[in-house]
C-alpha cells in the first residue's frame, strides 16, 4: 500500500497570528518585523501584502516603496511558539506519526488511518476546521497530499493560502513534466544550476536521467535525487526532527 502523506503548511503564520490576536490589523496589509526591536527586515508578510510583492526577508525600505500602505508590526516570537505547540498537538490527534519541519510546517502519515475519517481529503477538512475552532478564523492552512514527503510540500505550495491539493500517483508525472526541478525541496539555485548543465531542468527530466549519471556528479545524493524525479523519495518521517539554522 501507497503512502499517504499531509504536508501542512501555515499560511503567512506570524502574520496572521497578529491578525487574530488584533482586529484592528485584520484586512490590513501588514508586515512583522524580525525582532521586536528590530524594524529593519520583514520576517513575515499578510496576505494582504503578498499581493504587493512583499516577501519574508525583505528590507522594510523596499516593503514599504511596495505598499505604503504596509502596518509594521513587532514580533511575538514566545506567542508564535506556543501556538505552533498547539498546533502539532492537535496534529498529532490525527496520527502520531508526525515530523516538525519548521516552526509553522510539518508532515504527517496517515496511510494507516486515512480510512477512518474517509479518506485523506476528509482528514485534511477535519484538521483545518480544528485549526480554525482552536486558535481562530485569521490562522489558516495550506495542506498538500502526496505518496511521498517531497510531493506533498509540493502540493501544499500549489493551493496556496488555505488551499488543499492531493497529487495522486497515477498524476504524479503529469506534474513532473511542468514543474521546474528547484520545485522540490532540497534543490536549490546553486543545484539547479548544476543540473541544468546537464540538460536537467524539470522534475521528470531528473527521473529520466541515467541513475549512474547522477551518482557521478552528486555522489549518493544523485540516488537521492533520481528517486525525487520518479516520485518515489523514500525518507521516512522524523519526530525527532530539528530545524538547524543555515
């Protein structure tokens, strides 16, 4: 039996964190400084501003020749942690087999009690009405559903915000044809660039790609990757998992 994975994503977190805690900055487009004392950098955006072009790390100086309107607002990083706390508790009602990738994301295997609640749709529903019941109607979530980890993240990215989207394996290389490989977590611009050298540029060129090649110029990482481009990314999910700075 396949898989069944969630990749639940919070859409502009920190944001709409202070959304729902201050009515007054509902609607508004507003910008969360890094820091409280810092006003220097966007650490993260509303989804009033996305429509901007605002984006997390950009100077305050460009955030706000972008939309003048913008509200800055001070971080509450204890406020964040401990809601991102009740968050993956509740997730972890649903299946204990749940992996922290980040402070505002995080997998889940529901393969064995998918079935329950109906089928992994159903269970994507059931835990964004328990988000909204518990912490409010201005926290959201995007949720993708996969066979794998790395296909589910990508799903959750292609309904974003507070977007469910199920890439089913029969579709899988449908998708891989359109989808650019940096798509997939881990590969960044510096691979990217790399793989394109070798006339690798979308997910399902990277599946296509002789094996043997890919070990040659990544090492064991161009297993890893050749798995990646046929959908069958093998990682298992880790509890234990620790988000490590750069």
């Amino acid at each position: 039996m396949s898989r069944l994975i969630l990749h639940i994503d919070m859409d502009s977190y920190f944001a709409s964190v202070e959304q729902q805690f201050n009515p007054y900055l509902r609607k508004r487009p507003i910008g969360v400084s890094r820091k409280p004392q810092d006003r220097t950098i966007i650490a993260a955006a509303s989804k009033e501003a996305k429509k901007f072009g605002l984006k997390s790390g950009m100077p305050v100086w460009e955030a706000t020749r972008l939309c003048p309107e913008l509200v800055i607002v001070p971080g509450h990083p204890a406020r964040y942690a401990y809601l991102t706390g009740r968050i993956f508790g509740l997730l972890k009602n649903f299946s204990p087999l749940f992996e922290p990738f980040s402070i505002d994301e995080g997998f889940l295997d529901i393969t064995d009690v998918a079935s329950r609640y109906g089928g992994p749709e159903e269970v994507a529903h059931q835990i964004k009405s328990e988000i909204r019941r518990a912490l409010g109607e201005y926290i959201t979530c995007s949720i993708g559903v996969g066979s794998s980890k790395t296909i589910a993240k990508i799903a959750s990215e292609m309904r974003k915000p507070n977007g469910l989207f199920w890439i089913k394996e029969n579709e899988v290389q449908n998708w891989f044809q359109k989808l650019s490989v940096e798509t997939a977590c881990g590969i960044n611009k510096r691979l990217k660039a790399k793989l394109s050298i070798m006339d690798i540029y979308t997910l399902a060129d990277l599946g296509k790609c002789d094996p043997s090649r890919l070990r040659q110029a990544f090492g064991i990482w161009g297993h890893y990757l050749h798995l990646i481009g046929q959908g069958r990314d093998p990682l298992p999910l880790n509890p234990n998992y620790k988000e490590t700075a750069p």
